[in-house]
C-alpha cells in the first residue's frame, strides 16, 4: 500500500506517518524506483507507536527501540540494549498504570458519594446541606473538594 492507503488504515496523517520514518519507526519496503511500499505490519507499528504517544511515550524513546536492534553486529549486542530499553518503557507504563488506577479509584468515590445527591432539595453547598456526604468527603478525596469548593459572592 502507498502513504495514503496506510494513513487511511493507521487513522495517522502522511505528515506524521513520514515522521515515523525519518525517526525509523516505520521502515518501508522500496520499489527498484525508490516509492515506498507499507504493508500491514506497517499499519500495526503505526498504530502502536500512536499508542504509545498517548501514553505519553516520548518518540525518541519508541524511535530508540525501533532502530536499536540495527545499531548491533550481534544478537546479545541487540537483544541486551533493546531489552533495556523495553525494560524501561515497561516501568514507565507501569508508574502510569499505577497512577491511573489510583486516579480511577478516587474519581469512581467521588461519583458514588455525588449520586447520592440525587434526589436531594438543597442547594449544594457546606452551609445549605450540613448532612451531604459530600461536606465529608471532601477530607479524603481531592477530586471531591474540587467539585465542592465553595467559590466567593462577588
């Protein structure tokens, strides 16, 4: 397939697609006249590498384990540098993940102690609602004293 074809199917743009290639996150496979030609692994490596810049992966950190294996003559050379590489980017996903999971928890508390607002008559606030779980959730949850800080009357 052309550049376009694997834009269409990565759901990337041709620009950031050639950038993938200039870093060697992507290697095409060339004609005897030179165009590019991606097949479907191409696709998934694009996809990946998207992937992992959501996860805020920085790119030269997927370009380091994209082109390190041919920065070697030998397969312990390669498999010792790209194993540390990829030991490294699965620490830091996994900080991520554990970050993300403790953020899920809270925010998955703070909307079981606001649904139990429904229903109520009050108007939100410390003051007005003395007995809302949320005047003590607030204590313990940060997402929940964002949500029920009171703003000043101009």
């Amino acid at each position: 397939m052309k550049i376009g074809d694997l834009a269409r199917e990565s759901g990337l743009t041709e620009r950031m697609l050639r950038h993938y290639e200039e870093l060697g996150i992507i290697v095409p496979r060339r004609s005897s006249k030179g165009t590019r030609h991606y097949s479907s692994q191409d696709v998934e490596i694009a996809r990946l590498a998207h992937h992992l810049r959501e996860l805020d992966v920085p790119l030269d950190t997927i370009s380091a384990i994209a082109v390190e294996r041919r920065a070697h003559s030998t397969g312990d050379a390669s498999g010792a540098a790209v194993g540390e590489l990829l030991e490294q980017l699965a620490q830091h996903l996994a900080e991520k993940a554990e970050k993300s999971l403790a953020l899920h928890r809270v925010i998955c508390e703070a909307s079981r102690v606001v649904r139990s607002c429904r229903g109520c008559e009050n108007e939100p606030g410390h003051s007005t609602c003395p007995d809302c779980p949320m005047n003590d959730a607030v204590e313990d949850n940060p997402v929940a004293a964002m949500i029920w800080q009171e703003r000043e009357k101009a």
